[in-house]
C-alpha cells in the first residue's frame, strides 16, 4: 500500500470551494424559505378578505401551522449558515 501525497495547495482550493457549494445551497434554501412565507402571507391576506365562517378559521389556522413551520424551518437554514460561516 502506498502513501498518496496531497497538495495543500489542492486541499485549500477544494475545501474552499466545498465551503462555497455549501453556502450557495443554504442561500438557495433561505431565499426559497423567505418566498414561501411571503407568498403564504400573500395568500392569507387574500383569504382573509373573501372568507368568512368556519371554513375560514380553518384554513386560517392551517396557513398559521405552515407559516411556523416554514419560520421554524428558516431559522433551522440561517442557523446552518451561521455555523458554516464560523
């Protein structure tokens, strides 16, 4: 069995662009995070201006318990970022 020699120079670049695919996807994972809140948001406004009645405060509820876990889910990714950054 032989010894492979790595570069340390290769080593750098490839955890650096590791470090920089990494970001890239978390980003990706915020951004779409941030437009599903805000297009649920949009949704709910909508909803709350044409609905009336238990149907209404059903789907409210049911647009409430997505948008936290979207929210949780955005915290989770900015978390990631932070950790990633460090």
């Amino acid at each position: 069995m032989g010894f492979v020699l790595i570069d340390m120079d290769d080593m750098k670049r490839t955890k650096h662009a590791a470090y920089i695919k990494c970001v890239s996807i978390i980003d990706e994972r915020i951004a779409g995070l941030k437009n599903s809140i805000a297009t649920l948001l949009d949704d709910a406004e909508s909803e709350m201006k044409s609905s009336a009645g238990d149907k209404h405060e059903t789907s409210r509820a049911m647009m409430q318990l997505e948008q936290e876990k979207l929210t949780y889910q955005l915290a989770e990714a900015e978390n990631q970022k932070a950790v990633l950054e460090k």
